[in-house]
C-alpha cells in the first residue's frame, strides 16, 4: 500500500500492518491487569491535568463527573496505543526469527485465540471469586 503525501511518498506493508494489529489484540486480549493499570494510570492523570485549566473551584466541582467520565473514555482508548507498539514489536521479531510474514499472521491467530479463551475463563473465575 503506497502512501502520497504531498513532498513525501512512503509505502506500508499491508501484511506487516495486519499481522501487528492480529499481535496487538492478542497481547491486549491476554495482558488484562495491564491494560486495566494502563487505563487506570491515564484516567488519574487526564483528572489530574484538568485541575489546571480551571481557574474557579466552583466551576470545576460543577463539571467534574462529566469531566471524569470523558476522561476515562479517553484513557480506555488511549490504553490501546502500548498494545499497538508491542504488537508491532512481536510481529517484527517473529518475522526476523521464523523468516516469514506467514509465521506471524499464523501465530497472531493462534495466540488470539488462546488469550481469548483466557479472558473468557479468566472473566468466569472473577465472577466467581466475587460470590464467595
């Protein structure tokens, strides 16, 4: 897939592209503590940068749950960005290792399935351990 901004013309292996995105939802499907801190850790610091834009401590009380839900929203989609990079790190490396784009979509889907099953199970035992 070749890209033509104006000055500047670069090409994007779409193979590679998908194989990382296959990595990253199979790493952001099996790492769920890290992803719940990673959300959790931007949330708290979204709250805390929008204490400064407000000059009245009236005005930021009034919006404040409007304010923090929007913040965790953006922090849930912004918690995906690391899971990109690790995931564009694992396909390079499996595809330097095993020599091949075909090794990493394979393994890609194989391990998304895998961590998929894990959350599932993983998600059955948390409900479980609540009722107790």
């Amino acid at each position: 897939m070749q890209i033509n901004i104006i000055p500047f013309s670069f090409e994007i292996n779409s193979v590679s592209l998908a194989s990382s995105c296959i990595w990253s939802l199979a790493l952001y499907l099996g790492l769920d503590s890290s992803k719940t801190w990673i959300a959790h850790q931007l949330e708290r610091w979204l709250n805390f940068a929008d204490g400064w834009l407000y000059t009245s401590t009236k005005e930021f009380e009034e919006t404040r749950v409007a304010r923090e839900s929007q913040n965790a929203f953006y922090a849930s989609v912004f918690s995906i960005i690391p899971f990109l990079i690790a995931g564009a790190i694992a396909n390079w490396v499996i595809d330097l290792s095993f020599g091949g784009s075909s090794w990493a979509i394979a393994l890609g889907i194989m391990t998304c399935i895998i961590c998929g099953l894990f959350a599932l199970a993983n998600q059955d035992y948390d409900k479980n351990r609540e009722e107790d």
